[in-house]
C-alpha cells in the first residue's frame, strides 16, 4: 500500500540524504538529521508541523529509499530548521497480522527517539485506534538540543545505599491538592515538585522515587477516567508535557532538569520508574502511536499466529532482547543519565527484561547484562521489581551484582506479624535482618533488599490499617480490580471512624509499621503521604483516579503531626554518624553487631507458629552502643526480661522508641533519652520498643 495522504506545501528540492546515526532527531549547523529503525515497509515520509493540533502538515517529506535507507535505517537531513520544530512520520507497508505486520500509512507516528512530544489539545486515543488519517489529533515529536541548558555543575550524586533513603512519589499527586500551598499554576508540576524541596529535605529522605515520567496516554483506561499513575509509556526519551507548568513545545525538558538539579543541590537523588515492559499501544484493538506503525515484529513478543503475548497483564510486552529494542533501552537509559542527569532506575515488572521473544525465559537475559556492564551506568541505582505479570517470579535470583530488589517478601511478612497472623514470627526476624533466607547465597551487601510495606500499588498506610478489604468502586469495575490480597486490618472498624480508641491503635500500628521499614537491615522506601497517614479511601488500585482519592491531601500534617514527626526522626537517626570513632550509619552498625535473639525471657525466643513476640540485642563491633528491639504484635500486653545493664556502656538501658507513648515521648532524641531503671520492660498490644546503652559521644550527627 502507498501513502497517499495530502502533502500541504510539499517541497521537491533535493534535500541531503543524512546520516543513520544517531537515531533520532539530531541539531547541527545548518539543519536537523533525522533516522528512524523501519523495517519491511515501503515507503517513509517525515512530516513537519507548524503547530501540535494541525491537521495538515506544513511539509511533507517522501523519504527515497534508494538514497535515503541503509538497511533497515530510514535517514535524511532537512536544512533551515531547529530545535523545537514539530515533527512525525507516516510509515506505508504490509498489513499482514498473522505475520507480525502492521503498517497502518494514515497514522501519524512520533519518533522512538523523539526528546519531547507535543499533545494537541483535541488528542484522541480512540482516532489512533481505527483506520485513517488522524494528523489531527496524534501526538507530534518535537526536535530538540540539550546542548542549550545550563547544569551549573550538577552531576549524579551517586549517594551509597546504604546511606539511602526512598521516597516513592507522584510527581503531579505531590502537589496537585490545593493545600499543598504551591501556587496554581504550578500544582501537579515538575516546578510544582521544586517548591516542595523543603519539606523532604526536612523529612529527611535522600532519594525520591518518581512514578512514570516518560510520555504517556493518559486516555489509557476505561470508563472515561484517566491514567493517572502513567504506566502507559509512548515514548522513553520524552518527559510527560503534563507534568510542565511550562506549555512551550520543550518547556518539559527544561522544566524537569530545573527539578532534577534543584534536588541534587538539596542532596536529594531521583529515581525514575521506568516501563520498558510494555507500551500503551496494547493489543490488537489498541492504537498506533509509535513501535507498531513502525516495526510490530520486532518491539513486540508475538505468538506464531502474529497475536501479542501478554506477560504484563496491559495487552503487549517488548521483545526486550531483540537487538533493535535492547538499543532502544540501553539508549534511553543513557539519555535520562548523561543528558537528564538521573541518579537512578526502578524497573517496572523487570522480570519481563528476561525474557526472550517467545516469552520464555532467558538464563542470561543480554539486556539485563547490557544494563549491568555498561560503564556508563556503572555507580547508577538499578532496581528491580523481580516479577512480572505472567508468573515469573526472581526476588532472591534476580540476574546480576549490582541490581537491587523490591522485597515483596518483607512487604508481605511485616504486613501478617504486625497484625497478629500465626506462623510469621521466624520469617519477620528474617525481613528485619535483610531477608538472608533470600538472599544470603548470594554474599551481597544488606541493602540488596529494598524494605517496604506499602507502595502506589495498593493501600496507603493508613488504609492498611483502616480497612479490610479494598474499596475500588470510583473505579468503574465493580470493585473487581485491584488485589483481594491486600493483609490488612482494620483495627476493629471498617474506614473512617470517630472512635479514639480505634485512632489511637491505627495510629501505633502505623509507626509500627514505619518503624520497622526504617529499623530494619537493608534499603528502605516509604511512600508518599505515610508519614502523615495519607488515605485513598480504601482504594488499593487508584492508577485511575487523577482527584484527590489519589492526590496528597497535606491537612494531614495538622491532623497526624505526631506521626510526620516520628518518622522524620526515625530517618535522622537511621542516617546518623553513630559517634566520632564510628563514622557508621545506623544500617551499617546494626550490620556489623553481634545479634541475641530472646522471647519475653532472655535467651529463650519463642520461635513456635503461636509466637506473636520477639526481642533482639545487637552489640556494636566496638560494643560503645547496645540496642534492644522489643516487638509485641500480640493483643495482650507482655513483659519482657531485659538483659543485665552491668556490662553496657553507660552502665544503663535508655528508652529510645515507644509506640505506645504519645508523641514526643514516643520517639525522643539520644541525647535526652530517658532511663529504663527495671530489670524488664512491660510493653502495651500491638507496640514496638528500641531501648538503647551508649558510651561517650555526641548523638546523633545527621548524615547528608
């Protein structure tokens, strides 16, 4: 099939032929190189656009494919443009399903290694999923040149995991609501997000973990609502124009690199989730943005019949280990590093990374080694979710030395002890020593592990501990969506409740549950809002609800100050420098400690399937700090037998931690910490107790 859409002011000068390399579109005196990766089709024109929702081009250029394609590399240099010019491709060719074919020549498609992406105020999903012309309303690419901007030093801060903090945020639902403070203009903004340094840095954390970033269909979702988390990728070079208060065509680009260096210049690294798992082209009814117009057999995993292999669970997964998409990746990945200075990657569904074109699993995935040997990612975070959709599951076997891994075990286990489940006392004293049932083969640092109990996906931390069961009705499904699996408890009462009692027990669940995220060996991330017991009203799948059900509602650090508080200090005191002869972070000291483990009797823990309680001496290497972890998940108060304070140093237990007291003297500073003068310690239900010994020294020095 030929094109033969209208060529508005189609020029026919003999235009110079370009270069294959690099991909993309590439500013140089004089003009702009473009290439683009096309196979089996048969023919390419490159369209110019005047404005994002034109309905004609400006200029059509037919791409000749005697002089303008090496291979499978469509190329041409346009003299007399630049940076910011608005551009797309139409791609002719076979439509031929069963064989992986797909060429559709009315679709206007963005470049897969566009910079910036134009949206057109009538963008339409729907259009780009039917045959014909749809100029209209597709998303258009925009040239770029990162060479304008000013970095002013900045550089990855390439902060150690062990002196890391994470903070797993939403760039627009950080300050979206109205009593984020940030001015109008600015909420649900990159510049948004800057305004808002303050308060991380004062919280605390050293890292910020961004939800999806790239471009992405916000239309991607049923009954009229909007993707709103943004695992809906388009584009894995461009930043999501939304997120840009700034509305010029590469007003985005800059507007993220203001926030990334603004972060680093608070000491604060970003981490970006990245999706190279799927795109939110889907399955075979889904659009025609991009890779399908341009190569569907080649960035997609397809059945012998042509039909899309779903391990995402969103209609289509990346053939990642193909050589061309392995490129793409590796490319991206690059791009954010060098050019966007990112300190770091979460890989979405990572396990999908290896696994081959047929879908099966590879025992030496190439991609993930790609990303593993590459110098130029060598100090970079890479993190992994280790599962995927369609069953495979590596947490503990996970390829490689230098990937972390989201610990879904010590989210699941922490969740079942803390609210009293049986059988779970043995596996929670493994989640609190950096998992070495699961990774301990491996002889690898503790922070492999990175400890969580909540995240995006599923409840907030207050509705883990307000409700029973999920309450997903905004979004349109009937409440079938979401996991059923949620291991919560409500604490007697189903939602919002004006019982003190009921407030009171979620309250010290919730710093429980803080505690031992930030308490336990290896890499912790908390969530956006937990610190101040953020709600989605019972919704454990809120990827759609772009409202405040998914915004940050900051009236929470009027009404939860107390838990805002102790969380701050349980993270000054986790990236302290213990004393000046120990120049450790307080993962690191509980590292090198020699442990004791007890029940309520010393010596003697009850390891039984009935345990609801554990205790735990750590002895410093140089033994100038002693702690003393206490857990109670049980519904009776219990006594525990504390160890004899004749050989501390100090010669005394200092009551550090205290869920059960109320703010301050539930957390309170090691230098006013107050003394424990029994011989044991009767701690409340449901609470968790750190006394400490300590020798001479200054406590604590925050570590930046």
């Amino acid at each position: 099939m030929a094109i033969t859409t209208a060529r508005a002011n189609s020029k026919t000068a003999v235009l110079p032929k370009g270069n294959t390399s690099p991909l993309g579109a590439t500013v140089s005196p004089g003009g702009v190189n473009f290439s683009v990766f096309a196979r089996d089709c048969s023919g390419v024109e490159l369209l110019l656009f005047d404005n994002a929702g034109d309905s004609i081009p400006s200029r059509v250029i037919p791409l000749d494919p005697k002089k303008n394609r090496t291979y499978h590399y469509w190329h041409i240099f346009v003299p007399g443009i630049g940076a910011g010019q608005l551009y797309g491709y139409r791609v002719a060719g076979p439509y031929e399903p069963q064989r992986g074919r797909r060429f559709d020549p009315g679709k206007v498609l963005i470049d897969p290694y566009g910079r910036a992406v134009a949206v057109p105020e009538l963008y339409c999903r729907g259009d780009a999923c039917i045959p014909g012309d749809n100029a209209a309303t597709a998303m258009k690419s925009v040239v770029a040149d990162p060479r304008g901007y000013d970095w002013e030093g900045d550089q990855p801060l390439k902060r150690p995991y062990s002196r890391t903090v994470i903070y797993e945020m939403h760039v627009a639902g950080f300050t979206r609501h109205p009593s984020s403070g940030v001015p109008a203009d600015k909420r649900g903004t990159y510049a948004g997000l800057i305004d808002k340094i303050p308060y991380l840095k004062d919280l605390g954390v050293t890292a910020v973990e961004l939800l999806p970033v790239f471009q992405f269909d916000p239309h991607d979702a049923p009954f009229g609502l909007c993707n709103y988390w943004g695992y809906s990728p388009i584009s894995f070079f461009a930043p999501h124009a939304a997120f840009s208060s700034n509305k010029e065509p590469l007003g985005p680009l800059d507007e993220f690199r203001d926030m990334v260096k603004a972060l680093h210049k608070a000491g604060i690294e970003v981490i970006l989730d990245v999706v190279y798992n799927h795109t939110s082209e889907g399955d075979h009814k889904g659009p025609t943005f991009c890779y399908r117009g341009f190569a569907n057999d080649v960035y997609y995993t397809l059945a012998p019949d042509g039909s899309y292999i779903n391990h995402t669970g969103c209609g289509n997964t990346m053939n990642a280990n193909h050589h061309v998409v392995r490129r793409l990746i590796i490319d991206s990945l690059h791009y954010w590093v060098k050019e966007m200075h990112v300190d770091g990657f979460r890989f979405d569904l990572a396990s999908i990374l290896s696994r081959d074109g047929q879908g099966r699993p590879l025992k030496n995935p190439p991609i993930l080694w790609d990303i593993e040997s590459d110098p130029a990612l060598a100090g970079i975070k890479l993190i992994a979710e280790a599962w995927d959709a369609g069953g495979l599951y590596q947490v503990g076997s996970f390829i490689g030395d230098s990937w972390k891994e989201w610990n879904g075990e010590f989210r699941d286990d922490v969740r079942r002890f803390l609210k009293g489940d049986d059988g779970m006392v043995c596996r929670f004293a493994a989640r609190m020593l950096a998992s070495p049932d699961i990774y301990g083969h491996q002889e690898r640092e503790p922070e492999q592990s990175i400890n969580f109990v909540t995240c995006h996906d599923g409840f907030t931390l207050n509705d883990l501990v307000s409700y029973n069961v999920k309450h997903n009705d905004a979004n349109g499904e009937d409440n079938r969506d979401g996991s059923d699996a949620n291991l919560s408890w409500n604490c007697g009462t189903e939602g919002p409740t004006d019982d003190p009692s009921v407030e009171e027990l979620r309250t010290r669940q919730v710093k429980n549950f803080m505690a031992v995220t930030l308490l336990a060996l290896g890499t912790p991330m908390i969530l956006m809002g937990d610190e101040m017991r953020r709600t989605q009203r019972g919704n454990n799948n809120a990827y759609c609800q772009d409202n405040e059900i998914g915004w940050f509602d900051w009236s929470g650090l009027e009404s939860h100050p107390d838990v805002q508080r102790f969380t701050r200090e349980l993270i000054k005191t986790r990236l302290m420098h213990n004393a000046p002869a120990e120049e450790l972070t307080l993962s690191q000291l509980l590292g090198q400690a020699r442990l004791e483990w007890h029940g309520v009797h010393l010596g003697t823990p009850d390891w039984s399937h009935e345990s609801h309680s554990i205790a735990l001496t750590a002895w410093s290497a140089t033994k100038r700090v002693v702690f003393h972890y206490m857990v109670n998940a049980y519904w009776e108060p219990l006594r525990f037998a504390l160890p004899s304070p004749g050989k501390l140093p100090g010669g005394a237990w200092y009551r550090w931690i205290d869920t059960s007291l109320s703010s301050p003297e539930d957390i309170v500073s090691w230098d006013v910490v107050p003394v424990v003068s029994s011989d044991s310690y009767l701690l409340p239900a449901r609470s968790l107790a750190v006394l400490i010994a300590k020798g001479r020294g200054r406590y604590p020095k925050a570590s930046r």
